[in-house]
C-alpha cells in the first residue's frame, strides 16, 4: 500500500508545486499591473489600486511552495529528518491549513472577478481567468492529497494497524534492495 501511495502523493506534491508557481507569477503580474497604471490606461481610470486577494494569493502559493518541497525532499531524500513531520495525520493537519487558504483565495478571487468571458479579448481578462483557473486547481490537488490522506486511515484502520499514525512512505518502500544497495556503495 505504502509505495503507491508514496507515488501518488508525490506526483500531486509535484503538481500542486507547479500550480503554485504559476498562480504566483500570474499573482505578481497582476499586482505589478495594477501598481504601475498609466494615466490612460481605462482600468480604475488610471489610478493605481490592488486588489486584496492578490496579497493573500502570493502568501498562500509561497507557503505552498515551501511546503510541497518539504514534503517531496522528505519523500526523496533520506539527508533530511524532522520529528514533527513523520506520520500522516501530521501531515493531514498541513493539508488541511493549507486547503483553507486555497479554498479562501479561490473563493475571494471567484467572488471579485466572476465570470470573465465577456471581457477574454482583453489581456487583464486573460490574467484573471487564468489566477481563478489555478488557485482552483491548487484547492482540488489539496483536496485530492486529503482524500488520500483518509484513505491511507481507512485502510490502515481495517487492518488493525495505527490510522493516522502511520508513517508517511518514501521512495525506499518501493525499492526493498535500495537500503542494501545504498550501504555497499
């Protein structure tokens, strides 16, 4: 069970990786836009603004960010050791803090812009629907990673073993040789 599971969680840490870097690019690219309007520029007749999401979406992708590669160095790496951050209920309570910021970006941005289809000819529109677009694929990897989470609880839960406790896998339950192969080398 462990070594799918592995794989699985590493492959969404990947992915919630890169939606990270994107929604934080495109975040910047927003609040650099509306800092520096020029005076003709139709938006908010010129008048530079930002928009109080776009402060919450960059702190939210930069505490992604460091968290998915925390856990993929944790899933790769056998240098790195954090005794705080070993079993999966541990790591469900990450998730789920972090699911609460997405969903609250996802949610406050959807709520500002709406529906942005009458406007897509328009570059701005573009940004936008592409920051919506990616701080809702950011929610629903995090939903995903807590889905697993449960799983791994259920099935541990049927088969008598520790639930949440269990320890998160790594690379090496797939690979039962590595652990030999690594000492001879």
């Amino acid at each position: 069970m462990g070594s799918k599971i592995g794989w699985i969680r590493a492959g969404l840490y990947v992915a919630l990786l890169i939606f990270s870097f994107i929604l934080f690019a495109l975040s910047c690219a927003r609040i650099n836009y509306t800092l520096h309007l020029s005076r003709t520029d139709p938006l908010n007749r010129g008048i530079s603004f930002y928009d109080p999401v776009i402060p919450e979406l960059i702190f939210t992708t930069l505490v992604t960010m460091a968290w998915s590669g925390l856990m993929l160095v944790l899933f790769f790496s056998d240098a790195l050791k954090i005794p705080f951050l070993t079993r999966h209920g541990e790591e469900l309570i990450g998730i789920i803090v972090l699911w609460f910021f997405w969903v609250g970006g996802a949610a406050a941005a959807s709520a500002l812009w709406g529906d942005l289809s009458f406007c897509q000819q328009f570059q701005t529109c573009q940004v936008l629907s592409a920051l919506e677009a990616f701080a809702w694929f950011g929610w629903l990897t995090l939903t995903a990673l807590i889905v697993l989470s449960l799983v791994v609880f259920v099935q541990s839960q049927r088969k008598g073993g520790k639930g949440l406790e269990e320890p998160l896998p790594t690379r090496r339950d797939d690979w039962p040789g590595l652990e030999a192969r690594k000492d001879s080398v």
